[in-house]
C-alpha cells in the first residue's frame, strides 16, 4: 500500500472531480429532487423506473419505507403491507419534509447516478485512510490531510441529505459546494507531498501573492455561481425547460456581480500568465489556468446569450473547480520554492 498510496491518493481526487461532474448534470437537469428521500430514493434501494411503481392502487404490496404519491402528496409506508380496495390512511404517514410530489424517471436516475458516484468516492477514501495511516510515518500531515478529507466526505454526505430535505436551499448547496472545494484542496495538497516529482521554479514574490488573490477569488465566484444557478433553476421551474430564455428575466444582485467579477478574475490571471512569461519561472500550470479562464468566460457567455445550451452549465461548474484546483496546486509549488530559497539563505 506504501507504494501504491501517490496512485491512490490521485484516484481519490479524480474521484471528487465525477461528484462535481455528476453534480454539475445533476443542476443542469433540474435532477436535484429527483429522489424526494435519502439515502434511499422513494424509499427504495434502487430506484423505480415508473410511476406505477410509485402511484396507489388496490391489492398492490408496498414494503415498510416505500414512498407513493396518491391526491398530489407524498405517503409512506409505515409498515409492509397489501393495499385493500380502499386507501387507508392509518397504514401510511404523510412525508413531510417537503411538498415535492413528482416522479420523473430521467430525474430521479440522474440524481441517483449522482449518489452511486458518492458511494464510490466514499469506498476510494477507505483506502486513502489506510494507505495514510500506513505512510504516518513518512510525513506528519499525511494522516491528518486524508483523515480531515475524509471526514469533511462524511459531512458532505450529511449535508446531501439535508439539501434534498430542505428542497434545495440555496445556503446549504452553496456550503456544500464550497466544502467540495476544501476536500480538493486537501487531497490536493496530499499528492504534493506524496509526488515524487516537484521541479525546482524560480520565485517571484508578487506572483506567490497572485496565486493567494486567484484562489481566493475562485473560491468567491464559486460561491456566488451556485446561488445564480439556484435563481437560474427556481426560473426554470416557473417557465419551464422549453422557456430557458426567460432564466435570467429580471436577474439579480449576485447575477450582475458574478458576471462583473469575472473581470477581476481574468486580469489576475492574465497577470500570473505575463509574470510567469517574462520573469521565466517556468510554471506550466499557469497554462492551463488560462485556458480554463477562457473556457469558463465562453460557457458563460454562451449560457448568457444562447439560452443555456446543453451541456454548458456543467462545462462551465466543472471547469471552475479544476480552476480552483489547479491554481490552489500553483500556490503549493511556489510555496515549496519560496520554503527552498529561504533554507538556502540561512
């Protein structure tokens, strides 16, 4: 496992990148109550694939736990049970944790794939923590870099519950999307440490303090991203998917500030970009940065200008997060460099 561990700490970050991935087509969907429960979903295991499955009827068995919908509500089963020719009320509870009373069975797939991809990750960090504690030794933050991860997957696992239970709030999903962000962050910070290859940069004081501003700035635009997507969806609701163009009518504060700050975002990085080519550092990644820029503004400008197409809502959250990710790994380099450089000096 010692060996082995580099590998499984980057399969461990790839596999927090498919939740983001799954997540993103999740929003982009409108996926996110597909499953009105959790961590089962309409109180199965796996999901039911058509509303019959989910509607009361006469002499049908329904097992303790089962959600139906009957008079546009939601019921479960307090216990297993067959139906009579007449609906009971005493054999079910009214679920009310939410009105959310349909049953879609694209939705509710989507959001299902979106758990699988929860439970895989989830199996992934088992070994993460056990190749750490076996590394212990090798570098104290190892251990409290996968346990802190680890745990903050449990959380993020509690917290998806209560986004499905609070019917999507808008505060809750950003925290949830914000500590995705951390755990990236943490992994990332992990394959640092355990990389056997970290090239030697030239350093650059005014570029260190740019990455610090980029990667808080992206953390920023992140934030407010989710609660635009949340104003975008509750405006789909309203219009309908076949009404996209009216997502942002009337669009608000945090609309007009996530558009403009965009700006901010850009010239900062273009400035890292220009550093880094006439100071020669040598930063490859910076590269990369850039071109996620670019990615992110064109998804942007097309979800603003061209109703949304499809696909570009989860272009445009996933590119975000690997921008996050690479411009927080940016800063560990330069970090390195500068920790090399002062060693050196006394």
């Amino acid at each position: 496992m010692k060996n082995r561990f580099p590998k499984v700490v980057k399969i461990s970050i790839i596999s927090v990148y498919l939740i983001f991935l799954a997540g993103s087509v999740v929003r982009m969907t409108g996926s996110g109550m597909g499953c009105p429960d959790w961590p089962k979903c309409f109180g199965y295991y796996i999901p039911p694939t058509s509303e019959e499955q989910i509607t009361w009827k006469p002499n049908a068995e329904f097992k303790k736990g089962f959600i139906i919908i009957k008079d546009e509500a939601l019921f479960v089963a307090e216990h297993d049970l067959r139906t009579a020719s007449e609906f009971n009320i005493k054999n079910w509870a009214k679920y009310t944790k939410h009105d959310y009373n349909k049953f879609n069975k694209f939705h509710t797939w989507t959001e299902y794939i979106n758990r699988l991809a929860s439970v895989l990750a989830g199996f992934v960090f088992l070994f993460l923590i056990y190749g750490a504690y076996k590394n212990r030794k090798k570098n104290k933050l190892i251990p409290i870099l996968a346990y802190t991860s680890f745990f903050l997957m449990l959380f993020e696992a509690w917290l998806g519950k209560t986004v499905v239970d609070s019917n999507l709030t808008p505060t809750i999903i950003t925290i949830h999307m914000v500590v995705g962000l951390v755990i990236i962050a943490l992994l990332l910070w992990l394959q640092f440490i355990v990389s056997n290859k970290q090239k030697v940069y030239n350093y650059n004081a005014l570029f260190n303090k740019l990455i610090i501003v980029s990667v808080i700035f992206s953390l920023i635009q992140i934030a407010m991203g989710t609660q635009v997507r949340q104003f975008i969806d509750e405006q789909v609701k309203l219009y309908g998917f076949e009404n996209k163009n009216y997502s942002l009518m009337n669009a608000n504060f945090k609309f007009y500030f996530h558009r403009s700050f965009t700006i901010a975002i850009v010239l900062v990085n273009l400035g890292l970009f220009y550093i880094n080519q006439i100071k020669n550092l040598g930063y490859k990644l910076v590269n990369w940065i850039v071109f996620l820029i670019f990615l992110e503004t064109m998804t942007g400008i097309l979800m603003y200008y061209a109703d949304i197409p499809l696909g570009t809502q989860a272009i445009h959250l996933l590119a975000g997060a690997i921008l996050f990710g690479l411009q927080f790994y940016l800063w560990l380099q330069s970090r390195k460099t500068l920790s090399r450089q002062s060693s050196l000096g006394s």
